[in-house]
C-alpha cells in the first residue's frame, strides 16, 4: 500500500491528549518536554491538567496540537512505524506545521515557537467581534464562493471567502461576521442542508487576516527550513513540494489562503495514495478523507491503544 501521514487542525484538541503516549513512551514524552522549553512554560500541564478555555485559545491550541502530533509520531517510530515508510505527508492549516516538523524541514523548538507566534498573530488580526467563521453543509467548494460573493456584492468594504474546502459536503467560509451571517442565510436560500456560525475567535483563511501573514513572513525568515524528508502537499496548492523557498512563501500565503483539503487528498489519491493514517488528536481528517474519496483506508492514531492495534 501506499501510505500517507495527515496532522489535525485546531478543533481536534482536548484536555488530557497525548498524555498516554507520554506515559508509555520516552519519547513521546520528551516532545512536550522540548516544546515546553522552546516556549518558556509549561504547555503540557495546560494540555494535560488545564482548563478548555484556556487550551481552545488559538495561541496555546496550535502549538498543543502539534506536540501531541509529534509525540504520536515519535511513539509510532519507537514501534517500526516511521515516517520513511510514507510516501506523502499533509496537515490542515496548523497541521501543516506539524507536518513540516514530522519530515525534518523545521525543528521541533522553531515549529512550537512559529505557532506561538502564529495564533497571537492570528488571534489579534482582528478584534474580537468583527469577524466570524461559518460552515456550509450540503453545497461544493464552487457553490460556497458563489455565496461568499452574493454575500458582499452590495458590501464592497466587507470580506467573505470560502476559506476551507474540507470535503464534498462541507465549506467553511470566513469573514466579516455581518457578511457571513448573510451568507448563512443566502447559503440556505441555495440548498444547503445546513448553514451556522462556528464558535471560532477570529475569521482565518481570509484576507482579514493579512497582518498575521505579515508577521509570519517575518517570522519565517528568521527560522532555517530544509529540504524534507518526505515531500508535503501544501494546503494552498493540493500538490507536493519539497523545495525550502517554495515552503515558505506558501506558509505565509497559507495564513490567507484556502484550506484546499479535498483537493489535496483527491492529489494523493492520484499519486496512489490508498491509505492515510491521521497521526495526533481527534478523527476529523479520517471523517473527510472517507467522504472525499472511500477507497483510501484510514487509521486514528493518537493513543497507545492504537499503536498496538498495529502490531496486530
């Protein structure tokens, strides 16, 4: 088979993630370990032992992620289960970062810092309030821009996209929330089986968010990257890259850009790409992958349990 390795997005994470990996192996633990030194605090007592709230902040939820990410990772190598037997690796949004450090071409530190600093940028791109993300159930990535653009046609000085193309049944668009509160309604109007605000801080994916793509071209250019060691398909391009300059320019356009999930997997897919192992948190990506195309083989991956289930 051929195998890909795909790392969750913000949304996925919990109280309590990745704990069991620490505990069961040395190096899963010694991840957490250098992120919280990376960061100058203890983020794995906020991820293990902390409040919601308080880990659901973008700026602690990003980085969180992507240790437990890394951790599972770690853990899956220990058992024979390394990333050298991948053909492709992918991530959505944050999980891109996670991605990158899973095949070498950012250090652990530098990945944990870059996500500090990329969730306070995004989280203060715009005042709490302004912006609002949303989910379109029930229309195609084609129908959802049509709305975002019906959405503001009369409204010039307002912003609504289509920021995620997660899968054949779900859209999510993003910008100012009185432009996306009409297209909840418009959305409804053309046959969307579902359409309602998501309870996110702030509008991502979007042009709104163009000071936080400044501060991470800045960011970005101060943190080494090199070639990895597996190519990754890029969420603004649904292909491959391996290149360190291309990398980086399209993580600064990822901070605007959409989230091109369907079509990154339906690439892998053509690449013969059959089975995706989504490494961390939750079981979000294996929901959309099994939607956008059924015949790849999916696996959860971010407990001990399910690593032994490996061995089987």
């Amino acid at each position: 088979m051929t195998k890909a390795f795909v790392f969750p997005g913000q949304g996925a994470q919990t109280i309590g993630m990745g704990r069991a990996l620490a505990d069961a192996y040395p190096a899963a633990h010694a991840v957490f370990d250098e992120v919280d030194e990376a960061l100058g605090e203890k983020l794995s007592t906020l991820i293990w032992e902390g409040n919601t709230d308080q880990l659901t902040l973008t700026e602690n939820a990003q980085p969180a992620l992507m240790a437990t990410s890394i951790a599972a990772l770690k853990a899956l190598e220990v058992e024979g289960f390394g990333i050298d037997n991948v053909s492709y690796v992918a991530g959505h949004s944050l999980g891109e970062y996670s991605a990158l450090a899973a095949v070498g071409a950012i250090s652990l530190s530098d990945t944990a810092r870059l996500l500090r600093i990329r969730g306070r940028a995004m989280q203060d791109a715009v005042p709490v309030g302004v912006g609002a993300m949303a989910a379109l159930l029930g229309l195609d990535f084609e129908a959802a821009k049509d709305v975002a653009i019906a959405a503001t046609k009369d409204f010039k000085d307002e912003v609504c996209q289509a920021a995620n193309d997660n899968d054949p049944t779900q859209v999510v668009i993003s910008g100012h929330k009185p432009a996306v509160e009409r297209a909840i309604v418009i959305a409804k109007e053309n046959g969307a089986r579902r359409a309602m605000l998501l309870p996110v801080s702030a509008p991502f994916h979007c042009a709104l968010m163009e000071p936080a793509a400044r501060i991470m071209a800045q960011a970005l250019s101060e943190v080494a990257i090199n070639r990895p060691s597996v190519p990754i398909v890029a969420n603004v391009i649904a292909k491959a890259v391996n290149d360190p300059a291309t990398i980086r320019s399209l993580l600064v356009d990822q901070v605007t850009g959409s989230v091109r999930w369907r079509e990154s997997v339906l690439w892998m897919g053509a690449q013969g790409v059959d089975e995706i192992w989504e490494i961390g948190a939750g079981k979000a990506l294996s929901s959309m992958i099994r939607r956008i195309d059924r015949t790849i083989a999916c696996k959860n991956i971010g407990t001990p349990d399910a690593i032994a289930a490996l061995q089987g």
